[in-house]
C-alpha cells in the first residue's frame, strides 16, 4: 500500500494548478512516473474518484502518480473567464510533469490525458514539455470537434433551461453547467493533432477508445510523424463518466496501461532538465482588497480522515466559519465549482471557510461504490462527520459560530448537521433530497414518476433521451410495484396497532427541533423538486408562521435543475446564500460573537 497523498500548488495565484501527488513507498527514485490531466466539466467531476484510483493503482504498483486539476477548474486558483486559459492549461500541463519528475526522481514521465486532457497534454509536449510517452483517451483529433459535442450537449439543456439560456457574455459556452470563455472556445477549435504531431515524434504513444468510438483519426498522423503508436478499445469510458453516484473505476484499462507501460525501452538515466514551477502547500490569492490563503488538509474525526480545504484571510476575523458539504456524489468544489466561487469570497469577508469531503467522496477515503444505493448517502451514522470537521476548525481557532452549507444529500446533512451540534447557528440547504428519510419516501416519489408521465413535457423529455437508465428504471419499478404499495398502505391504515408518524409529521419535527435551537434556515428549492412538492402536500408551505427562523425560497422554472447547471440559477442561489451570510454577520455582531485571530 502506497503512503497518503500529498496535496500541492503549483505555480502562484490566479495561475496555480492543484494537484495530488501519490508518491510510491522506499527511497529509490522509479522508472516511471504519471501525470493525470482531467476531461473538462462535467466529465472532470464524474470521473474525479476514477482518476483517483487511478493514481493509487499506479502508486500501488511502484509508479507515483500526479492528479492535475487546471487552473480555473476544481481546487486550483483562478476563474475559467480568465483570459488566455489554453495556453494556461497547456503550460500547467508541461509544469506538473516537469515538477513531477523533480519531484519523484522518476526517468520517464508518462501523460495520460482523458479529453480535453489529452488535447492538452499533447499540445504541451509538441511545445517541449518533459513528457516522454503518451495516453490518450476519448481524445479527438481536432478541438473543433471537442468544441462541436460540448455545442450538442450545450443546446439540449438550453431547450430544458428555465427560461432558455442565460445572460453569458457573447460566444460563451456552457456545457453541462461549467462555462469556456468565447476566447478558450476559438483557441480550442485551433488545437490540431496533425498539426502537433511533428512534435510528438520519436515517442510512445497509447490510444485509447471510447466504448466504440475508434481512435484512427489521432494513428494516422502520428504514426505518420514517426511515434509509436499502440491502440485499446478503451472499455469502460462510459462507466468512468457516469453520474458521480453511479461512475465506476475502468480497471480494465487499468490492466492494459500498466502492461503498456512496462512494456517500454529502458527510460533514459539522465533525463533533459526542465524549470520546475514553485510548489506550495498553500494558494495565496487576492480576492477585492483581502488576501485569501487556501489550504488542503486532512482531518482526523470519529467517522475516520477526511479531505478538506480551508479558506482564511487577512480581513478582520468575524468568529464565523462556514463548512460547505458534498452536494451529493460530488466532490468538495459543490455544483458547478459554486463552492470554491463562495468560500473564497466569504473568506475575504473574513468568515473562515471549509470545503469538506465527507468518506467515500472526493478526496477522503471510503467506499464509493455504495453510492448507487441512495439510501447511502443518509445513513445515520454519517452525522458523526459534521461535528468532527467542526471540531478540527474549532481547534484551529478559526470560529465559533459555524453555519452549514449544502446541495442534494448535503443540504440534508446541513440540517441534521445542525441538530447534532449545537455551534451550528444555521443551514443553508439547496435543493435537498429529503428533508426526513425513510425507506418508503423512494417508492412514494417513484408513484409520483407515474402520475408525472401524464404531463407532455415530460413525453419530450423522454422520446429526447433525457431520462437517465436509473430514472427510466424507477418509472418502470413504479409502474410495476404501485399497485402492491397502494394495497400494503390501505392495510396499514386500518390496522389501528400501527401509529407510525406520517412523513409530514417527521418533517414537522424536525422543524420545530431547529426552531427550538434557534437556528436559522434558509431552504432554497428550484422548480420540480419532490421536497417542495412534499412541503405543498403536507402543508409546512401554508404554516411557515409556526417556524419564524425559517425561510422557503421557491425559485421559479418549469423543469428540474437539481444541480443548478443553468447559469441564471447558480447566479440565483448564489445571491440567496450571499444575503443568508449577511444576515448572519449582522446577527454575530448583534450578539456580540468573540473575534478569533
């Protein structure tokens, strides 16, 4: 087993990459070392625990690994509307390998680039990068047709976005949530393959498939520059870009690369020198007139390490620390990055901010296969987490008074979070997938599916191919299984032994279990989200008078966009949560909450 992960910047500022390094055990320097280089968007975050076993299966077998994550993207500096990113990527790219191998000591490095990754990587060594040998996976050979299947994407989810798309500068892109500057998308549509393959010469280089999806566009002119060109079918991209729940390790491929790999000529025992970038444990930025410091760290809880990034700055202190939960199966950057866009502004407000993985999500450790069962992501025992994050920043000194912030199953936990600590002074939770679990609440929804399939937009939606394997399943298991829950429910309504408190009752509950702690929720739901269906249902809607700490905000639309990839409602909420933090400064000063240095 290989030792822990070590989080490092590279470069500085705006411009810093972030990457993870697993290094290998003993002292010796390996032949070979591998640098990771993500797909763009959506598939970067479905893939992020793939690319993550990646690295260890690679440690594990004696060759470090470095996960790369670009700049304006995940945990590394910068804004993805920041000019020039093209060239920025590529050249983070040739200074993660060259800092790799300075690093680890290897002779050989070897990029492996998934999508945009791969476009990256080859860019980066036809420019002189100190890469020596190539993978490349689902890589087209042109940024134009990257460019083209992102428009494709892109177009569907205008047709189902509240109110078209949004107000984006003229010639973005926005792509499953995640936004390319008009600039990046003319400067990717430039990227040839054939172009760059002089460069790429005299080198190994792997292709690999796309579950189907041959690779000879990219052998051609490679192997017509002179590289030595393998190719794999590449089984198990799809499973690996799978919603983050569902996305599963390729270990196929795994197998395939490392034999590969080992395949190879002797790497050379002196190889070029290339300038390293500087390194740090620490991303300094400037955020308006503070200056943020970020760190990636590792907490010790009871619920076992946990992965974490923690934001402060030079601002006056306001003993308020705010602690950002997975939204969901994703990872600690929240929704379309909204995460790490809010806790860098708070931190230069002066509020301390944690972006937390919770186990067996993003960086901690744990089982992720568990997560295709959704009853996973509420087992009880997982409320041990939030007080132990609040634990390790309490001892830091960095507050007080803690506010939770959460997506999905995190704006659960942001509630019973809440419960279980008294610091917690309020829940801001969006879109939460219950609000009280029970076996039962999957099946009632699963009814509701069948009711919906009277609704047109909904007949659209499907002949479009807009319903997942998963959604289509629980139609089909509701259609199947309805008929048996109906008659189960009558006979327990006419057996008076069964006082079971009704799903509106537990949430009525809860409610008031947060009323009586004084603590402020602010529950923001966009359209079609069975939790504000459920709210109408029960009735909590027209009695919010009975929990004054309570605010609904129901956000308007016509379809579900449960993880906010319109770019009017990731605006939307993040305004809401900004006001949900003015409020709670003022309520902090009013209290007169102690400033911690």
């Amino acid at each position: 087993m290989s030792p822990d992960p070590r989080p490092v910047y590279l470069g500085a500022g705006a411009g810093a990459a972030f990457a993870t390094l697993h290094p290998v055990d003993g002292d010796a320097a390996p032949d070979t070392a591998v640098l990771l280089c993500p797909p763009f968007g959506w598939d970067e975050v479905c893939s992020h625990r793939a690319r993550r076993a990646w690295a260890v299966h690679l440690a594990d077998g004696g060759r470090p690994a470095l996960r790369l994550e670009l700049p304006g993207t995940g945990d590394a500096g910068g804004d993805p509307y920041d000019p020039g990113r093209v060239e920025a990527w590529s050249a983070a790219v040739g200074e993660a390998a060259a800092w790799l191998r300075a690093e680890t000591g290897a002779h050989r490095v070897v990029a492996i680039g998934i999508g945009l990754g791969g476009l990256l990587a080859a860019r980066a060594t036809a420019g002189g990068a100190p890469i020596d040998e190539l993978v490349l996976w689902g890589v087209p050979a042109k940024g134009k047709a990257m460019v083209r299947e992102l428009k494709a994407f892109a177009r569907l989810e205008v047709a189902e976005a509240p109110g078209g798309a949004g107000p984006e500068p003229e010639g973005t892109l926005v792509s499953g949530g995640f936004a390319l500057a008009a600039e990046t998308v003319a400067d990717l549509q430039q990227v040839d393959v054939e172009q760059l393959a002089p460069g790429i010469a005299a080198r190994r280089v792997l292709l690999l498939g796309r579950d189907g999806v041959g690779t000879d566009a990219l052998a051609e002119p490679l192997a017509g520059a002179g590289a030595e060109v393998a190719q794999d079918p590449g089984v198990g991209y799809g499973a690996m870009m799978a919603k983050p729940d569902d996305a599963r390790a390729p270990v196929t491929v795994f197998a395939h690369v490392d034999a590969w790999l080992a395949a190879g000529p002797p790497a050379a025992a002196d190889p070029v020198p290339a300038a390293v970038p500087p390194a740090g444990d620490v991303l300094e930025l400037a955020v308006g007139d503070a200056h943020v410091r970020e760190r990636a760290v590792r907490l010790d809880t009871p619920a076992g390490p946990l992965a974490a990034v923690v934001a402060i700055s030079d601002a006056p202190p306001s003993g308020l620390c705010v602690v950002f939960l997975n939204a969901g199966a994703v990872r600690r950057i929240g929704p379309n990055r909204l995460w790490v866009e809010l806790a860098r502004r708070w931190a230069a407000r002066g509020v301390a901010t944690m972006r937390l993985d919770g186990a067996g999500l993003g960086d901690s450790d744990g089982d992720d296969t568990r997560w295709s069962e959704t009853e996973a992501f509420y087992e009880s025992h997982r409320v041990t987490e939030v007080p132990g994050a609040l634990d390790a920043l309490a001892a830091q000194g960095l507050g007080d008074r803690f506010v939770l912030v959460g997506l999905c199953s995190g704006g659960y936990w942001a509630l019973h979070g809440a419960l279980a600590d008294d610091r917690v002074v309020a829940a801001l939770p969006v879109n939460p997938g219950v609000l009280v679990w029970d076996t039962e609440i999957e099946a009632e929804r699963d009814a509701r599916k069948v009711r919906k399939l009277a609704r047109p937009h909904i007949w659209r939606k499907i002949l479009r191919g807009g319903f997942s394997l998963r959604e289509g399943w629980a139609v089909l298991r509701a259609l199947v299984t309805q008929p048996l829950r109906a008659r189960r429910a009558g006979a327990a309504a006419d057996d008076p032994e069964q006082e079971v408190p009704t799903h509106g009752e537990r949430v009525d509950e809860l409610l008031d279990a947060l009323e009586d702690r004084g603590v402020r929720v602010d529950l923001v739901l966009t359209a079609d989200e069975p939790v504000g269906d459920e709210l109408r249902r029960d009735g909590q809607l027209d009695r919010l008078e009975r929990w004054p700490g309570l605010t609904v905000t129901l956000l308007p639309g016509t379809v579900r966009a449960h993880t906010l990839r319109p770019t009017q409602l990731q605006r939307a909420v993040s305004d809401l949560l900004e006001r949900s933090l003015d409020r709670e400064l003022a309520r902090a000063a009013a209290e007169g909450a102690p400033a911690k240095s």
